[in-house]
C-alpha cells in the first residue's frame, strides 16, 4: 500500500547537491524539505514533487519552461527560485528557505488579520503579482497555503508557475475539473474561459476577505456550489474588514475588464495602510515556532473522492520527536557515578529522524539483545547499590523507570484497529484511539500514528487517527432539464457516476434531456451511481371522432380534445349543409395521429351563405353582369336585346339567394 513517508526522505541527497534535512510543509502535489546545499554550505527549500509527474511529458515541458521563467523572477515579495532538476523520477524546486509558516497556518489556528495587517500584506503581494504580470507570468492558484511568511513577517508569493504547469499534468484532476482551487477561483476561469493577471487579483481579494473575517466569499457545501455562486454576484465584503471593503469589491467584480489590476490594488491598499495605525506583528506560526511539519490543508469544497498525488496519512510533530529512553538520571550511592548515556545500550542515530523500528528478524543472539542486556544490567546495578548500602538508591533506580524495557514502535497504518492492537499486545505497548477523519481508505483503518518510529517503554501508548471512509458527498438535487452530457459532467465533477439511462414521454421536458434523477437527494460516497430517465418528448395521439358533420357543438368538439391532451383552435367557415354553430370537420382530420399538446383545428359553420340579388335596372348589360358577378352570382343569360338597357333580373332584385345562384338579366 501507498503511504506519504515524508519522514522517510530525511537524508536522501537531490541531484548530488542537497541533502534532506528535515521536513517542511506537504501537499496535495508535493512534499517540501529543509535541505543542505552541500555545493555552497546553505540552508535552501526543496519541493518534491510526485514522481508520476516525471513520466508525464506534458508537465515536465512545462515544468522546465516554467521553472526558468521563475527563476529570473527578482522580487522581494516573490519566492526565489536557485535551481530544478529531476531525481531519481522525481521533479523538484529549489528555493530559498523562509520558515515563519503561511497564512494557511494563521487561519488554521484561528487568528484573524487586522485591517492594517491585510492591508499591508496585501499590498506587497499585490506588488509581487504585478511584477509577475508584468513579465507575462499569471499564478493561476493564489491561496492562503501560497503566501507565505519569514521570520520577520515579510510575506512572500510562493509556487509561481507550477499551478500552469500541473494544468498539463492530466492525471491531476478529474476530467472538466477547474485548475486550481475552488474557493479562490475567478469567475472566468469557473467558466473556462482564458485567464490574464485579472485573475489573481479576484483570488487576492477573496484570501484578504477570508483573512480579515474568517470567511471565505461564495463557500457552499459542495465544489460545484462554490463555483456556480460567483458567475453573476459580484463580490460583497463583510463589514469586519473595515476599510478596505471598497477596494476589495474594485478587485473582486464579476467582469474581469472592469476589476482593478493588480497595481492598482496595490496603491488602493497602500493608501488604506497609510490612514490607519501602524500594524502590529503578525503571529508566526511556521515550524521553526511550532515544531510542527505544516500542511496545504484540503479546501472544504475540493472535489470529493479526488486522486490525490499522496496519501492522507499526517506527519504530525510527534512522529519527528521520538523517544528514547533517558540518559541522564543521576543514581546516587556510596562510591558509584551517576548513570549517563553508556548505561543504554539503545542504537545512537545520528538525528531523532534517523531513527528506525527495530527489524523483527533482528537475528542477533538472545544473549546480547537489548531488552535481556538492560534487565542483566538492572539486577548488577541494584545488586551493587544495595551491597553497598544503597538500599534507598536502588528503590529509586527501579522506581524511575530507567531500566523498564523498551520496544519498537511498529508501523500501524494501513492496519485495522484490531490489527493494530494485535501488532501491539507482545510489545506491551497500548492502542490510544483519537480522531478519525474521513479518507480513501476503508473506515476503521488507521491513517496516522503517533509515534511513527523509534522506541517506547513498555506499558506506553500509541495514539492512532482511523479512517472514516470516503467522505459522503450531497446528490445533485437539479439535474432535470439538463442534457445527458451536463447531467454526467455535474456528477463526475461531484465525484458520482451515471447508473442506468431509462426513457419516458414528456409534455414539458424536451426530447433527449433529464426528466427526473434517482436518488434526488441525501449523500452518496464517491463513486456510487445516480440514475436518470431521459425525455422522448410528448406521446402521439390520434384526433378522435366527432361524429358526422353537424353532429356536435365547438364546446363538446373542444372537450373531446383536451381528454386526449389536444388543444383545440376555431375556425368559422359557410355551409349549406351543417347548422349555424356546429362542427363541420377538424383539420389534421380525425384519426390522424398527432404529438400530445398540439393544436387541431375545428371548423364550425356559419350556416349557408345567402346573398340578395342587387338592382341593375338603367345599368348596361356588361354593367350588370359586372355587378353581380362581383357578389358571387353567375349570369346564366340575357332576355331582351344584349344592346338594350337592363330593366330588371330574374329572380328579382332583393330576393336572397345561395352564395353562386345564377340570375337572368333582362332588358328592355
């Protein structure tokens, strides 16, 4: 099994140059040393990266190109870069050392910036990353874990390069996933758009409202929640910042070309500084201050069940303090010396990190194993002491705990609390179970341990963090209405899959998009399925009967419809055949079949269409014939002479006639 054995690289020389010497801080994508350059006698940093990287063409060309562009980088408030190289298929950077702890640390620990602390901070970071623009360099992943401080408090822009360079590094991320971290994300790189030096300053202006208030703008639940929340609000800072609140909504506004860059955020906060008291020192929280190997924690709304390039197991500062028995308890008596470092018998590492368990095919006789010398040495000692008089010197001696046996601590993780207690029993050590914590490995598994390494006295405890499992993530409540191509993307980007695809007809959801989810709401651990039914579009349905022509009213027509899911429209046409008022036909006609919801035609007549013949007499002949001709007669003939003046018509005028009736014109 994988695990992240930070401790384990101490001592590990890099590219014939640097020697490990401790660790630093460790990432999602690295681990970072304390190192020796052995070539010009100096403390650096060195940040391993994983080495999968290395077999990753894509990364490590960016990565050389990237570590050269930031390398020429000369700023006091950007990280330097001395060197890069490849090691043993691992990538790393070389960079100076600065050990007062990031803001990532401030944070964790609950303290908060002042106004004129942000101020000034943000100001020379601000600085740094217009330098950076300015030289064509955009950082990509500004974040608390990425400021980061020395020892007089001078903050510095750490990671230049790297977030565009792990961009490349496919394997990183989850297929659609958003480089770089979610909660300080812009909103064009949300909606993947390209990103300038805009970018970073949305980033800093959001890390100055989460440093100064304790909370971090647009945070939701979930990853896609975080994202979603900023694309159309623009940033609005909680009063707690005080006065820098307009200029962090100047460089926190939705359309980048409208967003202060990164010199004028700068002057902005410099002219803020300048009106208030001087700032007071910040706290530091790096490990030189604390002893404790520090870590980028994960961002509440990272995407859940994500490949991590190492493990969750947690380097705490317990794992780099080993004990070991005492070397210095004095024993008083009558002519004897006080005990020193040559009455243990233990191994002399060179440093606590050096330290390793003991082998357990130690094939060493019995006669000369640890354990059995101390006890012989035990009973000689307290043998002496009370031959000498030293009754009470030797209740002492046994009573301190100088000789009580020790053993090695074995490795638990990976092991089951049952396992882990087992592996314990012979030694006589305890099983001290703490937190747990959610993780990729089964729950119940042990994930931390502390000790790591080295030696407890019998009787002593090991505490130990179990695993919790995958961390459940909430079930996408809004996936009707999306195609099936966004409805896969929202659940893998939550860490879901698609389960089975059904189909079902829809009068509202159009053909091809989600219908309805399953399950709809609640949690699910990471790659379990959701379920979804795809719309086929309305049913088709056949225009019923109405009966014969005549039969039936426009309401009993139009109710007949809407039975069968049709709309109906009315049309009002003549007819010498059906009644005023009653249906003549629909139009598709009936049987025809026809999407449910569609609108059918129904014809309703007028009755017949009668017209009462006008008066021509006085007209000419081809006046007349015009005339009624015009009204829809027809001119069946002409009695009289044709040259003659029309006297009348046969019917006579006024007398109503069908819409076509003929009419005879008579002259006289």
């Amino acid at each position: 099994m994988a695990t992240s054995r930070i401790a384990e690289s101490v001592g590990r020389v890099l590219g014939d140059r640097y020697r490990l010497t401790r660790p630093l801080g460790m990432g999602a994508s690295a681990h970072v040393y304390v190192a020796e350059d052995v070539t010009l006698r100096r403390r650096v940093a060195i940040k391993v990266l994983h080495p999968a990287l290395a077999a990753d063409e894509g990364f490590l060309r960016r990565f050389r190109a990237e570590a050269q562009v930031v390398a020429s980088l000369r700023h006091p408030n950007i990280l330097t870069v001395y060197d890069w190289g490849e090691d043993g298929g691992s990538p790393y950077l070389v960079m100076e050392l600065l050990e007062g702890g990031s803001l990532r640390a401030l944070l964790d620990r609950g303290v908060l910036m002042s106004p004129q602390q942000a101020a000034v901070v943000g100001a020379d970071a601000a600085r740094a990353l217009d330098y950076a623009h300015r030289r064509g360099l955009v950082h990509r992943d500004i974040k608390p874990a990425n400021l980061i401080f020395d020892e007089e408090g001078r903050v510095t822009v750490a990671d230049f390069g790297l977030a565009r360079a792990l961009a490349e590094a496919t394997w990183t991320e989850p297929a659609g996933a958003v480089v770089g971290t979610a909660r300080y994300a812009a909103p064009e790189q949300v909606r993947g758009e390209k990103l300038d030096s805009r970018a970073d300053v949305y980033s800093l202006a959001l890390l100055l409202v989460e440093a100064t208030t304790g909370t971090v703008p647009f945070a939701s639940d979930t990853t896609l929640g975080t994202l979603m929340g900023r694309l159309e609000r623009p940033l609005e800072v909680p009063e707690a910042a005080g006065p820098l609140g307009p200029a962090l909504e100047a460089a926190g506004t939705v359309d980048p070309s409208s967003r202060l860059d990164a010199a004028a955020f700068a002057h902005a906060l410099d002219r803020i500084a300048s009106k208030l008291p001087v700032p007071a020192p910040l706290p530091l929280f790096g490990p030189m201050h604390t002893g404790r190997v520090e870590r980028d924690v994960v961002s509440p709304t990272e995407f859940p069940g994500r490949p991590r390039l190492f493990d969750v197991e947690q380097v705490e500062s317990d794992d780099l303090a080993l004990s070991f028995p005492s070397r210095t308890q004095p024993i008083e008596g009558r002519g004897q010396r006080a005990a020193t470092t040559a009455d243990w018998d233990g191994p002399e590492p060179a440093s606590p990190l050096e330290a390793r368990p003991a082998r357990p095919d130690d094939s060493r006789p019995a006669a000369v194993r640890p354990g059995r010398r101390r006890r012989l040495l035990a009973l000689v000692v307290a043998a002496i002491l009370l031959l000498g008089g030293g009754g009470a010197a030797a209740v002492a001696v046994v009573a301190t705990g100088v000789f009580v046996p020790s053993y090695a601590v074995p490795r638990l993780i990976g092991d089951t609390e049952s396992a882990a207690q087992a592996a314990l029993r012979p030694l006589h050590l305890h099983l001290q179970v703490g937190s747990s914590h959610y993780a990729g490995q089964e729950a119940g598994t042990v994930i931390a341990q502390s000790p790591g390494s080295g030696r407890l006295k019998r009787g002593r405890s090991v505490s130990v963090v179990l695993s919790r499992g995958p961390q459940p993530v909430p079930v996408p409540d809004d996936l009707a209405g999306l195609t099936q191509a966004a409805a896969v993307s929202v659940l893998q980007t939550l860490g879901l899959k698609l389960g089975s695809v059904g189909h079902g007809f829809s009068t509202t959801v159009p053909a091809g998009d989600v219908i309805s989810s399953s399950p709809d709401q609640g949690t699910l651990l990471p790659g379990l399925a959701v379920s979804i039914t795809l719309s086929l579009g309305p049913p088709t349905v056949a225009v019923p009967a109405l009966g014969p022509a005549g039969s039936a009213s426009f309401g009993a027509a139009k109710a007949a419809l809407a039975a069968v899911n049709l709309a109906a429209a009315e049309v009002v046409q003549w007819s010498d055949t059906v009644p005023k008022g009653h249906v003549m036909g629909t139009v598709p006609p009936s049987g025809t079949t026809v999407k449910a919801g569609s609108q059918v035609t129904i014809e309703i007549s007028k009755g017949p269409h009668l017209v009462p013949v006008p008066s021509v007499a006085g007209d000419s002949v081809n006046a007349a014939d015009a005339v009624l001709t015009a009204l829809g007669f027809t001119v069946s003939g002409v009695t009289g002479n044709p040259a003659s003046t029309v006297i009348g018509t046969d019917p006579q005028s006024g007398t109503p006639l069908h819409f076509n009736a003929p009419v005879q014109i008579i002259t006289g």
